[in-house]
C-alpha cells in the first residue's frame, strides 16, 4: 500500500467564519499521488477549524458565502450562539487565560493582553460538532465523489486573520 500527503496552506480572514472550497486541490492532490484506488483522508489539525463535504452552490450572499454556507452558519449560530462576551461560556476559564500569558508568543494571541482575543468558545464547539475530517473514495485515480460534491474546509474562528493548514492523505494502491 503507497501513502502520499500534501499540506494545503489556507488563510482565514476572521470576523466570520472562512469557508474555502478545496475541491480543486484535492482532486489534484489525488492525481499526484498516483494511487488509482483506496481513500482519501481530508483532516484540520485546528481546534476550530473543521472539514465538510457538500453540495457546490451557484448562489453567494452580499459576504460572499454559498447560500448552503450561511445556511449551516445560521442554524449553528442558533444552536451554538457567537461568543461575544466573557462568562458566555465556561471556556476560556482563569486558568487558560493565565497559561495562554505565560507562552512566549502570548502577545500573538493576546494582542496588548486584550483577554477579549479569546473569545472563541462558540468556534471550538461548532468545529466539534462538525468535525475535523472527511474520508473519500479514490476509486480509478479520482475523487469518489458527484459532480457536485464538493469538500470545504471552514474556520469558524472570527477573532483574527489566520493561516491555517489542511491535511491530505491518499492511501492505497
């Protein structure tokens, strides 16, 4: 069995949750490897950060997110509401304010040790609900999947900018 892995460089932009189509760069990935059948394992190493398959939608609204996007943002928004003020939820508690400033690279999470940067419960738990990873056929050198599945991989963090990383695994033969 061959095993080939790629690392999607991304860029999230905050405020909202980044929903970015990967699709594309999967089903290359899937050509590069070479591998003509087995799986392939999309995965976020990011606590906030999740990874969906979903039907590619022609219609945007004025963020420019697919309608099925700000749908799914809408009703987990409903379930799990933004976290916009400390004491909202348990998480974050004094205890991991209190290691986050302690890190050497504090102030790239704390930005003038503004503990508000934090803020970001809601992102964790709707990236649980989620999940972080998505498996596909490679069934005769291709991706698995219609015509209009499409794989997308979401930051639902909307405290800052971020780069984030998405991992592609093939296996197989």
């Amino acid at each position: 069995m061959a095993i080939y892995k790629e690392t999607l460089n991304l860029q999230s932009h905050g405020e909202s949750p980044t929903f970015i189509d990967i699709t594309k760069s999967v089903k290359k990935i899937i050509v590069s490897s070479g591998i003509k059948n087995g799986i392939c394992a999309v995965i976020s190493p990011h606590t906030t950060c999740s990874v969906f398959f979903e039907e590619f939608v022609h219609d945007y609204n004025e963020n420019g997110d697919e309608f099925l996007q700000a749908d799914l943002n809408n009703i987990l928004k409903k379930i799990i509401p933004d976290n916009i003020a400390q004491g909202q939820y348990n998480y974050p508690g004094e205890k991991h304010y209190q290691a986050v400033e302690a890190w050497p690279d504090a102030e790239k999470y704390l930005p003038n040790g503004d503990r508000r940067a934090l803020l970001n419960c809601d992102a964790h738990l709707k990236a649980t609900l989620l999940g972080s990873s998505q498996i596909f056929d490679v069934d005769d050198g291709e991706f698995g999947a219609g015509p209009t599945g499409y794989v997308y991989f979401v930051d639902f963090d909307r405290t800052r900018a971020r780069a984030r990383k998405c991992k592609v695994i093939v296996l197989g033969e």
